[in-house]
C-alpha cells in the first residue's frame, strides 16, 4: 500500500505574498503616536522620517532610524500623508549607517486610504484586463 502525504507549507519564511514594487523617494512618518515616559506626563514623541524601499500586499522594506526598542516583533504605526497603517517588524538588517536600519515589516493593519494606495501600486503594474482578451463576447 503506497501512502501519499500532503505536501507541508513552510511557515515563518519571512517572505512576503505578492510582488514587491520598488518605490522611488517615498517618504513615510515613521513610529507616529508613541510617547515618551515623564516624571509627571508623558508627552508625544517626534516623529520619525523613514523611506519606504518597497512595498507589497503583505509587507515592506523601510529605511528608517534605529533604536534599541525597535526589535522584530514590535509594531508600529506609519503615515504616509493622511494614510496610516500599523506594521509588525519582522527583521532588521544593517546597511552601512549606524544610525539607520532596514526594517522588513509586515502589515497588520491599515485603513482604507493606506490600502487603496498600496493597490492602486499594484493595478497600475497589471496588465489592461481589455487588451488581454475579447472586448465583446459576440
């Protein structure tokens, strides 16, 4: 008797669904709504600038300030005009200024802007769905 095992779908790789789309000078509001603790009150940290490298329908690769805080795991939120978006950092690399790291983060949450945005990238990278096939049926 030959038994057939389903094939296992690796988890955890660290890869992103869908196309990444290269992005030139896309400058994103980096850690927005955070605060730093006070003796008496804590007060709104200012914001950081982070450049967005690529983006996909699952993640991004940002470039952005380190910290010590900032490890994989962390979320934070991100603004890109009025568009906000709440990413999950899943690595952070080195790339030659120690004061900046490449983030590879995961989307976790978005509003509606954000998302509209990131596929108005992607239908603008497909083809036209009328030049692929008939334009009438008949």
């Amino acid at each position: 008797m030959l038994s057939v095992m389903a094939p296992q779908i690796p988890t955890n790789t660290g890869r992103r669904l869908g196309e990444r789309i290269h992005l030139d000078d896309v400058f994103i509001a980096w850690r927005v709504d955070e605060v730093l603790p006070g003796r008496l009150r804590d007060k709104p940290r200012p914001v950081e600038v982070g450049r967005l490298i690529d983006v996909s329908v699952s993640g991004a690769s940002i470039v952005a300030p380190g910290a010590p805080e900032l490890r994989p795991g962390r979320a934070v939120v991100i603004r890109l005009d009025d568009a906000e978006a709440v990413v999950r950092i899943r690595r952070i690399s080195d790339f030659g200024d120690e004061d900046f790291r490449l983030f590879g983060v995961e989307f976790i949450d978005s509003d509606l802007v954000f998302r509209d945005w990131i596929n108005g990238l992607l239908s603008a990278r497909r083809p036209d769905e009328h030049g692929l096939g008939w334009d009438r049926a008949d």
